[in-house]
C-alpha cells in the first residue's frame, strides 16, 4: 500500500479514508466495547455502498482482509492489519405502513427505527440494548424483547443489500439468492459487507413490563430466587417473556435509592398482552417476597429499552453464552456458586427463556441455529486493571459447569478473543448448518476476505 494507492481510493469514495496517526484516527476504529482496539492498515468511512464497494476492491487487489465495524456492540476479534470498514454513517431509514416494513442502512440504531414506526402503530423486533446498530443485530439472528412471542429478528429479514469479497454490490432476496439469503441471517459479515435490509415491523404500541428487584446479597436467598423464577417460567404462555439477572449495582447518584449499591436478583418481564393479565401472570413472582423495586407497568413500545436498562456508555467488557436444553436447582446453585454474589469476579449473569416462537423455524430459513433451547445463559464482566485473564477463567468455570445442559452457544454474546474463536463460533450451529456455511464461505470468499470476525472457514474440496 503505497501513498498513491491511498490517494486513489480518497478520489473514489465520498467518505474519509485514515492512515494510522491521522486526525480522527482513534474515533473512526473505536466502538462500544473498549477493550477491543482495531489496528488496521487503514479505515474506510463508507457513506454508502458504492465506498464498501471501492475498499473491498482495494482491498482484494492487495490481498488485504476486510473487517467491519458498526456501532461495535458484538466485536469478535480486533482488525490488527488490513482494511477496517465503518457503517456508521449509512443512516438513510424510511418506514412503509402499508407494506409494515422498514429500510434502514447499516449505521441506523434500532431506537430509532422504534420512533420512526411507532407513530403508524408499528414496531421493529428490538433487543434489550435499543442503542446496538439494528442491522448488526439483525444478521446476529436478532434475540427479541418479545422473541418468545414473535421470533427471531432475523426472520423478519426481507431483502438484504450486501458488497460481496468480489466488490460486487447486490440486492438480495429468499427467491433470487436463497444461499446467500440463508447464510447472510445468522453468519453476518463473513459474506461480505450489508449495507442495509429491508424487514417487517410488527402491530404493536405498547406492552406491559418492567422489572421486580430483589434483594440478592445472601447467596442462598438468590439461589431461592433463581429457584422460584426457573420454576414459574414452566407455567407461563409464550405470550410471557422474561429473563432474571443477578448483578451488583453501582453506587451512583443515577439509580434510585433502594438498589443503589446493592446486589440484587432482578427479573425482567415483557409482555404484549393486556395490563390485567400481565399482573395476574406475575402475580407468583410478587408473592416471593419483599422487592426493593417494582416497575411493571405499561408501557410505549419505544421505552422498551428500560425493561433491562442496559448501560448505553462505551467500556471495556467480555462475555460469555450458553444455550442449555433445561435448568434445575442443581444448576441454579452453580450459576449462584460461580457467578453469584459470592463469585471470585464481578459479574452480570443473566438467564433468560427461551422457546415458544423462538423454537420454531421461519418463513425463509436461516442459519440460525439451536432453536430448541429452552433458556440462554449470558455472563459479563468489566475489564480493568489487568484483570481479563482472571476474568476469562472465572466465565470459563461458570460455562464449563453448565456443559451438561449446554446445546451450544449464540453468536451475538460470545465475547472477543478466545471466546470468539473459530473452534468456538462452531458452536453456534448445527452441524449441517456449519458444513453448508463452510461450503458456500469457499463459493463466496474462497480468499477467505472476510476473516477478522465471527469467522466461518472456507471448506476444502468442494464448494455450493
């Protein structure tokens, strides 16, 4: 890569090119998660399709591979050579309420699709974290707020528009690229960079949820809790979706004052059916106890963000997932052992249920896999003071314990680094799916372009 070269792709595209050490350098590669810091050859600040076309082509002619970066919510491993394409500035977004869809480009945030539709009484499948780039999450396989009730995100997927590691930019559907169509939903940018999809919205205004917070200091009180949330989940319609959490919260002035500082069990509830219902639903939870907060009430769907309350600042974390089959008190004393309040790590573990419209398969499919789970375990720490290997080996305890009962793991809460592994990222699909989608990574991208990600390998001998 010579100055020229770069002086060359500046000409070609609308949006900034960055060397190393220029201004905007830093900001340009840095995403949600801190602790991931991309050192690429150069980055590409794509404003539309035609500048990922014009990078993935540079980068092909120099044998460079090609990462993509977003809003950085999912990072699998760091961009450490070759060229880093950013999304963030493809924001074009349009809202069809005859159709219900929506268009939306790779850098739009799902909060904002939820306020564009919400005044034609529609709603897009989001996720806890509303401020996570929508498309990012979409090709994820996209794990609702409501999923139990309605389905994967990436079922919605209509059409795709996506640059492939040839430099050729392509609309894509189920009927004029059912490969491409499938494998895109579930294995995102290992085939190439999307640069917007089309999806459905749903019917939805409103939903009753909130969360109860408990007090969860005394492991064997948290361990009741866990206990007696595992139980009710076997009892709720898919209409019921809920999750429990057990973390330590900060002492901060912006947290209201009865769990402010304190360890605590909190279970989420997010439900489209009626107020009335949902309080007799949850009525089982309200009975184990006194709760330091209660704040279940109804709901706009576009402050459905507040049911979990993920934190929207940028910090340095990692994570780990396991997808388990079933979950029983010998289980639930595991999780509190390794990841309570007690554990060696501070840790945010989250469980939450899954089945219902989860379980079953959409319209189109996809390689999204292990639909059969019955919950899905999630635990994340912060990183700081040298502390990732401590880090890392407390996750690996708590899932290594759970392996019993674990089917395998989901894409979008691996983590980084190790945990993003290629002998890891198998993990997240069924074994017919993983050797379709080796398969068509070696018709697709037989350089193997599109490597520094959740990355599927190229099989070898034979293609299709």
């Amino acid at each position: 890569m010579t100055h020229d070269h770069i002086a060359a792709l500046r000409a070609e595209v609308r949006g900034p090119v960055l060397l190393p050490g220029e201004d905007g350098w830093d900001d340009e590669r840095s995403g949600f998660n801190t602790a991931v810091r991309h050192r690429p050859d150069a980055v590409v600040g794509a404003r539309g399709a035609d500048d990922v076309r014009a990078a993935v082509a540079f980068a092909r002619a120099r044998g460079l591979p090609v990462a993509v970066l977003g809003t950085g919510h999912g990072p699998s491993v760091a961009a450490d050579h070759g060229v880093l394409i950013t999304t963030r500035r493809m924001t074009a977004l349009s809202v069809d309420p005859v159709t219900r869809t929506a268009r939306l480009g790779a850098g739009v945030r799902m909060e904002r699709v939820a306020a564009e539709a919400a005044p034609h009484g529609l709603a897009p499948l989001g996720g806890s974290a509303p401020f996570a780039g929508a498309v990012g999450y979409l090709l994820g396989g996209g794990l609702p707020v409501l999923g139990r009730t309605y389905g994967w995100g990436a079922d919605r997927i209509r059409a795709i528009d996506v640059v492939t590691p040839d430099a050729t930019a392509r609309h894509i559907t189920a009927e004029s690229d059912p490969d491409l169509f499938w494998a895109l939903r579930g294995a995102r940018d290992n085939f190439g960079v999307v640069t917007g999809v089309e999806c459905e919205l749903i019917p939805l205004a409103r939903l009753f949820g909130g969360g109860l917070f408990f007090d969860g200091g005394d492991p064997a009180r948290a361990r009741e809790l866990l206990t007696a949330w595992q139980r009710w989940t076997e009892t709720v319609p898919e209409e019921m979706n809920t999750s429990v959490a057990m973390v330590r919260l900060p002492d901060a002035p912006g947290l209201p004052e009865p769990v402010r500082g304190r360890y605590v069990v909190h279970i989420r509830i997010a439900t489209p059916l009626e107020a009335a219902e949902g309080e007799r639903l949850v009525a089982p939870l309200r009975a184990l106890g006194p709760r330091l907060i209660d704040t279940l009430a109804d709901l706009p769907w576009t402050r459905a963000g507040s049911i979990h309350g993920d934190p929207p600042t940028p910090m340095a974390w990692n994570g780990d997932t396991a997808l388990l089959d079933g979950l029983a008190e010998a289980e639930a004393g595991a999780i509190v052992e390794l990841g309570g309040p007690g554990a060696p790590v501070p840790s945010i573990v989250e469980i939450r249920l899954m089945g219902g419209a989860l379980s079953r398969p959409g319209p189109v499919p996809s390689a999204v896999g292990h639909r059969s789970a019955r919950y899905i375990l999630t635990v994340l720490s912060r990183l700081g003071n040298g502390d990732a290997q401590a880090v890392a080996a407390a996750h690996r305890a708590l899932i290594d314990a759970l392996a019993p009962r674990t089917t395998g793991r989901f894409l979008t809460f691996m983590g980084f680094g190790e945990n993003a592994a290629p002998d890891r990222v198998r993990t997240a699909y069924e074994p017919e799916d993983l050797a379709r989608l080796a398969r068509l990574k070696a018709r697709f991208d037989p350089r193997d372009t599109f490597r520094l990600n959740h990355h599927i390998e190229p099989a070898t001998g034979g293609t299709g």
